[in-house]
C-alpha cells in the first residue's frame, strides 16, 4: 500500500472513529463495528492502531492539536487579552458540533482507559489545551489588562462559561450563534449584574 493511500485510509479511520466514539462512547464501540462503517477490515485498522486505546487517544490527541492550532493563534493576534479571548472562544465555539463533542466525549471517557493512557491523555489534555488558555490569560494579566486573580481559577471560569455548548444536545447539533457567542463574552466579561 502507498504511502497516501495509507494516510487516507488511516484519516478514514479517525473521521468513522471520532463520529462512532461521540455517538457510542468508548465501552460501547467495537472495532467491528468500526471496521464496517469504515470500509476497512479489523486488520486494517490494527495495522495502524494496536487497540481501541491507542485509537481513542489518536482521536482525542488530533483534535487536541486542532485547539492547540487556535489557541496559538489567539495568542499571537494584535491587540489586548480581551480581542484574544474573544477569539479563542469563537474559534472553539466555531468547530462543528462533533469536533466541540470530543472535548466532551474525552472528559467523560477516560475512566474508560487503562492507566498509561489516562496519564497520556491527561498529560495531553493539559499541554495542549488548559496551560495554552491559562497562559494566555496569564499574559492578560501581566499587561494589567485582566483581573489580578489566579489565571487557572480564570482559565476553569471561562471553559465553565462555553462548556454547554460542547455538548450537541444543547445546541441541536447546530453552530453557535453569534449572539449567543457575544452574550457567553459580555457575561464573562461583565457578569450578571446591570452597570
């Protein structure tokens, strides 16, 4: 097999995986399953993965980086901490309702793993996605333009404030709105209590 035809089968691998892992959960897919919906054989499938761990962390880890990618680039944009967030939140609440889902699916699935792989994931989770938001808003607050507050206490009050809407359930498997993006800010922002 050529080279491209092994990394599109294994992206096929990965796109069937992440829909069936959403859908499904972990415990409840089968490599089976997921060979027939992927038009691969089992074997296929352990010629790139060595089991259905190694596969959910392929999965979980490829969507990490997507949200390292926009973390990143939220923290190189012009301007204050305020334009950064703002962009970071929309570029998160801007992914399709299955790629917000694997945030979600990867919190509730990893009593699912053995040891080493909730050390791998958690370990990714946290590199990957809370010390790139925290140390964005870390910087925020160096430049005096946040709150002088524990930029991880902030960091877990932001993810707090968009966390429903990784959930598809809660937005009928749609994209969030811009308005429902501008108030999730002007709270975050404001709070609660009229100025």
């Amino acid at each position: 097999m050529a080279v491209t035809e092994q990394l599109a089968s294994r992206d096929r691998i990965l796109r069937e995986a992440t829909r069936l892992f959403i859908e499904q959960g972990y415990h409840r897919l089968s490599m089976r399953e997921l060979a027939e919906n992927a038009g691969i054989s089992k074997a296929g499938i352990y010629h790139h993965f060595k089991d259905k761990e190694t596969l959910f962390l392929a999965v979980l880890c490829s969507h990490l980086e997507v949200l390292e990618a926009v973390i990143q680039s939220a923290r190189a944009i012009e301007g204050d901490a305020r334009r950064r967030i703002e962009y970071l939140v929309r570029g998160i609440l801007a992914f399709s309702p299955s790629q917000r889902a694997i945030i979600r699916v990867a919190r509730q699935e990893m009593d699912q793993l053995s040891a080493a792989g909730k050390q791998t994931l958690r370990k990714e989770y946290h590199q990957k996605f809370i010390a790139q938001i925290t140390q964005l808003l870390a910087e925020g607050i160096e430049a005096g333009e946040l709150i002088a507050v524990d930029p991880q206490l902030l960091t877990w009050a932001l993810l707090g404030s968009i966390n429903p809407y990784l959930y598809p359930s809660h937005t009928a498997g749609k994209t969030v709105s811009d308005e429902t993006i501008a108030t999730v800010l002007q709270i975050f922002f404001y709070g609660v209590i009229p100025r």
